[in-house]
C-alpha cells in the first residue's frame, strides 16, 4: 500500500483536500515488525498510531493470572492505534502484537491533532474514524455477548477473510472466548454441514 492508497484508504471516511493532504502525508513514517513482535506492550506510553499495509497484529489484555485474551485483529488497511492511550495520555492497558512479519505506516498522534485543528477535513476525518470505531467495539461487544460461539465464529470469518489460514487456532479461539477444542468441534461441525 502505497501513501496514495493511505489517502484513498482514508477517504473512505471523509475525503482529504490536497493542502490538507499534503501536510499529513509528511507525518507517515514506515515501520516493520517481525512475527511476535510488539508494536505497543501493555504499560507503555504510545505516542504514535498507524496503518497497517501488510501482515496481521492482535490486540489483546493480560489478566493478573497471565491468560491472555484477544480482543480484535488487524489486518491490511485497518489501523492499529493505541487511541484510549493516545487520547487520555495514560499508559496502554492494553498490547499490539504482530502475528505475521508486518509493514506498517506509523504517524505522531500529537501533530495529526494539531493538523486536524488547522485542517477541516482533517478534523472531519478524525471525528469520522472514532465514530466507526465506537460503532464497531459496540456491535461486537453486543455481538460477543448475544450470539452462540458459531454465529461468532461465522462474524469472524465474515470480518477477517482468509485470516484462520494465516495464524494459530488459538488466537481465534481467544476472541471468540471458547476453547482451541470447542472451536475444533465448531469447525468440524460447519464442514459436516457444508459436505
């Protein structure tokens, strides 16, 4: 994905007029991660939030027992940003893991802030950006709570195509909330179906 593909990417949301555009784009810096490692641990104080342009990150909470639950993935387009961290200045509760080698586009947060109070569209799009994610935590975590383990298991495979193929059966399991063996059983149940 190309800085080119970031401006359409985040048209998507609001469009970008071209001085705004240009003032952003500089803000871009690439970053690469390899497989396990971290982007945000929980604790750290992020500064900075990005664009995934390829590969896979998991972000997930540790409970004080050490168990570890997923709580969303990204992949290529979407944005792994710390932004309760980014937004309070507090530390992040929780951590961004990439469970692929991946590429992505990594921005100061404090200067896209002052670029969104010079730049309407920028401050559209901002606003624009965190009204898709507060729809979107809500759905899933109405979702996570009211659906059966396979209905959610459909929604994941819906949201993230491919993406069981790419990483480990446990990470799936993590966010849906089950089991490595009940998603097995689920999974064995759908092929029976289909067959």
């Amino acid at each position: 994905m190309s800085i080119e593909q970031i401006r359409i990417s985040l048209s998507q949301f609001a469009p970008i007029d071209d001085e705004a555009w240009e003032a952003l784009s500089v803000l871009f810096e690439p970053k690469s991660l390899k497989r396990n490692e971290f982007f945000y641990r929980e604790g750290d104080r992020p500064h900075n939030g990005s664009m995934l342009l390829s590969g896979v990150l998991r972000v997930f909470y540790t409970r004080h027992d050490g168990v570890e639950y997923n709580k969303n993935f990204f992949i290529p387009g979407m944005s792994p940003t710390p932004i309760t961290a980014l937004v309070t200045g507090k530390p992040c509760a929780i951590s961004f893991q990439a469970l692929t080698d991946s590429e992505l586009m990594t921005f100061n947060f404090a200067k896209f802030l002052e670029l969104a109070d010079k730049y309407e569209s920028i401050a559209k799009l901002y606003t624009k950006i965190l009204e898709q994610l507060w729809v979107q935590k809500e759905l899933q975590e109405i979702q996570m709570v009211t659906n059966d383990a396979q209905t959610n298991y459909d929604l994941f495979r819906q949201k993230f195509p491919g993406l069981e193929q790419q990483i480990p059966q446990y990470h799936i399991a993590s966010y849906l909330g089950i089991t490595p063996i009940q998603l097995s059983r689920i999974r064995a149940k759908m092929s029976q179906g289909s067959s």
